[in-house]
C-alpha cells in the first residue's frame, strides 16, 4: 500500500508535512551510517573493541538504526596484568622450587671483565660461604637500586659477615652490559662482588616481575626523586662517548632478594670438589643449596629494607 502524506498549508500555500503514514505491508525505515552493517540485527553485530580488545573491553554502548534503539554490552576488565604505572605489581614471596633452583644452577652471568661463570658457582662454588645473600638490582642507572647498596653498604660489609658464626657472604646481579659494573661500583661504593645477566634469564626463572611504578617511599631512599633522576641522566651522558648509554639493561625489570643456606645448616661439612672448571674457579660443588628466604619486588624501589636483611643474617 502507497504511503501518503497530510498536512495543512502554509501562509504560502505550500503544503506542510506532518506526519508519515504507512500501509501494514510497509517496509520499517532504516538509516544508513557509513560502516555499519544494517543487514545484520545489531545485537550479532561485533564492534570493533569486542574485536581488537575481548579481555580489556568496560562497558559501551552503541547506537544503531534511527537513533531509538541501543544495545549495551558488559565485559570484563582484565587486571591481572597493570600497566606500568598502576600500583605495585601482584607477586608473592613464594619460595624456588627445587627444580627452579636446578635449572638456574648452569645459568651464565658475567663479570666487570665479562668473563662467564655459572650462576650456581656463586653459592656453591669451591670458594663460595656456605650462606649467600643475592641481590637482583635493576638496570645500572637505577638510582633507587644505587641508593639501596649505598645504604645497605654502610651497615653491612664483608668484615661483619666474617664474624657470624656461618660463613656468609653477598653477591650482586645485575642485568646490564658488564662494561658498566665498574661505574656502579663506584657509584654506590659496593664492596660486594657485582654479576651480571643481560638475558634476564635468572629474572624471568626466579619469578621477578616488571614494571615501572614508583611505589612508596622505603626508609633506604634519602634522596630526592629529582636528584636520582639526574644523577642517572648523568651517568648515561659520561657513558655516551663509549656507546653505554643505552646497555644498562631494562627499566622496567625489577628485582629481589635471595638467600641461599645448605639443605642441613646446623651440619659441619668439609667442601667437596667442584663438579667443573679445572681450576675450580667456575665448579659447583660443595652443599647443596636451597633458598630459605626471598623477597621480590613489587616497583621500583622496593628492596627489602636493611633492618629486614640484617636481622636475617643475623647482624645487630
């Protein structure tokens, strides 16, 4: 049926529309919208975030036809994974599985002079205390990181070490290029042994997270944030002239603390040869290890702080 159109004239005489009248048989009308599917029921029709973001999709709504019907669709956000900068990441301080601690043992880190050791010959090398704290930093220029050794260095020194009733010791792990151990050493006046794992393998295996957010501010930071910050832009610009100013490893990687101590501490044992290097300088011997504490991070400058690490090695 024709459809018709009734309206009263104008002072012109010109017919005014006022309202649009369809037969039964007559055809809904549809307004098309560049790069909208009519011919499909807008409830199947995806979006584009449905798309492109199932996981990370809130709430939306989408208006189609002649602008008198919507449709709203709820997903759910995804926020297992924060971004940089939202709140400290979600870890735990679980232990390293036995067999965690046996994949990592063949594990390479290098030195100032980037020479390769085993990572397991730092604990359990013919030269190695029986109990060793290891510290994973993050990149070089972190100046929260430099500024936690600077601290932990004033309290805690090999000589204090050598007086506890078990051989202890403290190692470093960073994860830059080697050439800068040297600069960092000298910039926090670390008198530990400083390693190094570029790969970021040992990170990944111990269950360390990344991110970049700052966290609260812990009792080891005495410096400002602005002075750490500049104080790292420096360092990369004395670097700049042998191309290390962008190997200091990444950012966004965060780190922990690891002690390892023999499966039976109270047992007196004589070491045992090493199972490799010919001169025992890289063999892993001696005990067996295990860790009996650790602590990972959760942002950037959220080392465990030093009362915490001295009264686990038993310091006063």
């Amino acid at each position: 049926m024709a459809s018709s159109i009734s309206g009263a004239p104008d002072p012109a005489g010109v017919p005014v529309p006022q309202k649009l009248v369809r037969g039964p048989e007559a055809e809904p009308s549809v307004t098309s919208t560049p790069g909208i599917d009519t011919t499909t029921p807008a409830t199947e029709r995806p979006t584009n975030k449905q798309q492109d973001e199932p996981d990370t999709t809130a709430t939306e709504s989408q208006v189609v036809g002649d602008g008198e019907a919507s449709h709203t669709e709820t997903v759910d956000v995804d926020k297992s994974k924060p971004e940089d900068f939202d709140g400290e990441v979600k870890t735990t301080n679980e232990l390293p599985s036995a067999k965690t601690l046996k994949d990592i043992e063949g594990l390479v880190v290098l030195d100032k002079d980037g020479k390769t050791r085993s990572f397991g010959s730092l604990y359990r090398g013919s030269d190695a205390p029986r109990r060793v704290l290891v510290i994973f930093i993050r990149h070089f220029f972190c100046g929260n990181c430099q500024e936690y050794l600077r601290t932990l260095a004033e309290s805690i020194n090999p000589e204090a070490l050598e007086q506890l009733p078990t051989k202890t010791g403290v190692v470093v792990v960073g994860c830059g290029d080697p050439a800068l151990i040297e600069m960092y050493t000298e910039a926090t006046g670390c008198r530990f042994p400083i390693y190094t794992d570029p790969t970021r393998a040992l990170f990944d295996k111990l269950g360390m997270n990344k991110t970049l957010a700052l966290g609260s501010k812990p009792a080891y930071m005495r410096k400002s944030m602005w002075r750490s910050v500049l104080d790292s832009v420096f360092q990369g610009l004395r670097v700049l002239p042998k191309g290390l100013a962008l190997k200091s490893g990444d950012q966004r990687q965060v780190g922990g603390e690891f002690l390892f101590e023999p499966l039976d501490l109270g047992k007196s044992t004589t070491a045992q040869e090493p199972s490799g290097g010919a001169d025992g300088s890289d063999g892993i011997g001696g005990e067996d290890k295990k860790v009996t504490w650790c602590h990972r991070m959760r942002s950037t400058r959220d080392h465990a702080e030093i009362p915490v690490i001295m009264n686990l090695l038993g310091l006063k």
